[in-house]
C-alpha cells in the first residue's frame, strides 16, 4: 500500500464548510514521482479530522473591556465572591472570606468567615448597615451561582428590600471579573507582606484586612482619579471644606498638635521630649581638645 502525505497548502474547503475535497488532494513528487488523487476514504477521514481539529481548538469570545462608569452612585451596584477555604485557619479559626466590591467606587469590603454557611448572616448585617451609614440603597448586588449566595434566606432578604440578584452565567467569571480580580490583587498582596515579614501562615487574615485597606486608600479608580474612599465618602468635598476653615482661621494653625493632646498625653510624653532634647544637645555641642 502506498504511503500518501496530505498537504494542507494543497487542499481546499468543501462548499458546505464541513470539511475538505478529496480530489483536491494530491501526494508530493518525492513520494509517487506524478500527482496522483488521494483515495476517497483518506479524504473522508480528513474531513472527519478536519472538524474534530476545529471543534478542538474553538475560543471563547473575548468579553469586551469597559471604558465607561455605568454606575452614578456608591451602592448602586455591589459585586460579591467568596474565596477560600485556605490550608489554614486564622487566629479567630476563619477559613473563608467574602469580599465586597462597590462598583462605582470600587471600595472594597473582606469579611472572614469560619464556613460558607455565615454568607448570607453576614451581607444582611453589612446591607443593612452600609445603606444607612452611606445614606444609600442598594439597587443591585452580582454573584456567581454558588450555593452560599443562591438560597432562600438571601432570595427572602433581597426581594424584601426590593434589591436586584444578578448571577453570572455557569463557568463564565468573566462576567463578575470585578471582584474576582480584587480577590487575586488582594490575595497576592497578603501573600507578599507575609513572605516579606517571615510571618506565621496563621497571621494570612491580618495580612488580607491590610491589602483591603491600603487598596481602598492608595489605588485610585479609573475614569475618575480619585482614591475608593474619596468616592465613597465624599472625602474631596471634606478637604475642600477644612482648606477653607483652616484658611480663615490661619492664626490657630500655628499651635502646636502636642496642646490639643489631652493633659495625661501631655504628662506622658514629657519625660520622652526632655530625654530627647538632651541627646540633641550633647550631640550638638562641639568636643573641646
């Protein structure tokens, strides 16, 4: 039986798009010496081939990037995730965390959990408390479609509040990539400030608040140029309002921070400020020969 190599520069696509004709394929001059036509059932199982090869290397359509806020206020939408559970346990014996993302903000909340089933206890006491400390209502709130987020309790609590449940489609956390990027940002971080310092794996709920933390006050938000927390609290508006104070009342800045310590502060740090002032003054004064 003779020995037939298919070239793929050589071939072409049916009309149907299903496969490739056979009597377009032809054997190399160095194999026959002439172009003879490949044999039906060697074109047939191609085709086969062909659409196995295409069904294999088949991509998800990318999902495209946001370059607009579509959000107009703080808790108008809330992105939510649960990670873990992690090899282990915190010194409180917390496994789990879930982690709350605000997406006009982009503020970010990370509550530790012991098990995944305080998921929905602890967004109830965080709904209820956010919507009155930030004089907002919540209007919308995504998740994936895990069990910690997709019961009754949290159905019940959503419809009587009248918040809108979104759920990302099965296998898709593309479309909840808010905050599952802010899950590895703040994973990576805890894990550099714990391989940095040497410190116990236990101390990794420690090292998670402070990453929640400094990304809230450090990493400024896209579009808007302004820190979370600025965006959360209004805080620009604040510093504008204490320039203005501070302007019109330029003779009180000169006091000094230590006179509005309270007096046992005051008490407190004195024996440090005179210990200090001589060390400055010895250290000033010239060696006589």
């Amino acid at each position: 039986m003779e020995n037939y190599s298919l070239l793929m520069g050589d071939s072409s696509v049916d009309e149907d798009g299903g496969g490739v004709d056979g009597e377009a394929f032809r054997a190399p001059p160095a194999a026959c010496g002439t172009e003879t036509p490949v044999p039906r059932i060697l074109a047939s199982r191609w085709r086969r081939l062909g659409s196995a090869c295409v069904a294999g290397k088949q991509l998800k359509k990318k999902h495209p990037i946001k370059s607009i806020v579509t959000t107009s206020r703080p808790l108008e939408l809330l992105h939510l995730d649960l990670f873990g559970p992690s090899h282990y346990d915190t010194l409180g014996g917390s496994k789990y965390g879930l982690v709350i993302v605000d997406d006009y903000s982009r503020y970010s909340w990370v509550f530790l959990l012991k098990s995944k089933d305080e998921t929905h206890r602890e967004f109830i006491t965080f709904a209820k408390k956010a919507q009155r400390t930030y004089e907002s209502e919540i209007k919308a709130i995504r998740t994936d479609n895990g069990t910690e987020f997709k019961n009754y309790t949290m159905q019940e609590f959503v419809d009587d509040e009248g918040i809108k449940h979104e759920f990302s489609a099965p296998y898709t956390p593309q479309q909840n990539g808010v905050v599952e990027r802010k899950n590895r940002t703040i994973i990576e971080m805890a894990r550099t400030m714990l391989s940095e310092f040497n410190s116990p794996h236990n101390f990794w709920g420690e090292a998670i608040s402070t990453a929640v933390h400094y990304s809230n006050r450090l990493f400024l938000r896209p579009l808007h140029n302004k820190t979370p927390y600025e965006l959360l609290t209004d805080l620009a508006m604040v510093k504008k309002n204490i320039a203005a104070a501070a302007s019109s009342t330029s003779g009180g800045a000169t006091a000094k921070a230590s006179s509005n310590l309270p007096r046992e502060a005051r008490q407190m740090l004195l024996p440090q400020l005179r210990r200090r002032r001589r060390q400055v003054l010895a250290a000033a004064k010239p060696e006589t020969g």
